[in-house]
C-alpha cells in the first residue's frame, strides 16, 4: 500500500510542479493523478470502496489545493475511479490496453468536470473546448502511463507485490 500512496502523491505534486512550468494554452495538460489511478487500480487487489475513497480523497486535495473548485474535482475523481473499476473488468492487464484506458479516462473526467462547471453556470458549453481540453491531456499523460506503468511493474515485482491480473 506504501507504493500506492508514494505515487499518488508524487504524481499530485509533479502534476501541479509540471502546470507551473507550461503554459496555460500548452499541448501538454498533465493529468498525472488520474493517470496514476489508472495505472494503480490493480495494486489495490478488488477493494473498490479502498480505490474509491482514495480517489475521491485526492480529488478533494486536488480541489483545494489546484483550483479552488470545492468538489468538482472530488465528484470527477470518484466518476473516473467507478469507470477505471467497471473498464478494467473488459481488458487484459498489459501497457497498451492500459494506456487506451488512460485515454477514456481522462476523456471522461474531462467531459464530467466541464459538464459540472457549465450546469452550475461558470462555464457555456461549448464542444470545441472541451474536445481541445481533451486533446490537450492525451500526450504528456500517454507518456506518464507508459513510464508510471514500468517503473510500478519494476517494484512491483522486486517487491513481491500481487496485483489483479
């Protein structure tokens, strides 16, 4: 569990050190917290309740601490946890299929988060924005998936860690 928490929150921190040094209109959006959940939600063994309230958790954190949303954030972490639970029951656990998941998931807290900012009204909906949003997220966070995916493989297996398969 130590492996877990150790990189959700270097992932939450990298993630708002690395939005510190781009810019705002970037091609690179990190998402590294929710890149982590994907590629960890194996290591947590089928306690979904355990991967939900850490979800949810860091959403919270994240809302606090990056944007001063209270819980759009924390309500769009806890929706991607449930799709990562519900997905990882279709595919087979290897790089590519789970950086495609990472991918969804991102689409999906993406789509969640903009729909909660425009139904209370800080935002008017607009299909170009969100997609670009998405688009934006993709790159940077295939990268991290693939690095986050052998270097948590690599301990895993040093430490003798058991994940769902």
């Amino acid at each position: 569990m130590s492996m877990i928490v150790t990189t959700l929150i270097v992932s939450f921190f990298l993630e708002g050190a690395f939005t510190n040094l781009i810019s705002n209109n970037s091609l690179f959006v990190p998402m590294f917290t929710i890149t982590s959940l994907t590629i960890l939600y194996p290591y947590f063994n089928n306690k979904q309740p355990k991967f939900m309230m850490m979800a949810t958790l860091f959403g919270f954190f994240y809302d606090i601490i990056y944007t001063d949303s209270l819980f759009v954030n924390t309500f769009s972490f806890l929706i991607a946890s449930i799709a990562i639970i519900i997905i990882y029951n279709y595919i087979n656990m290897n790089w590519i299929n789970i950086n495609v998941l990472n991918i969804v998931i991102i689409a999906i807290f993406k789509v969640v988060s903009y729909m909660i900012l425009c139904m209370v009204g800080y935002m008017h909906f607009k299909s170009n924005i969100l997609i670009q949003g998405i688009y934006h997220s993709i790159l940077v966070n295939i990268l991290y998936g693939i690095i986050l995916y052998v270097v948590t493989d690599g301990i895993g297996r040093k430490l003798h860690l058991r994940k769902m398969e």
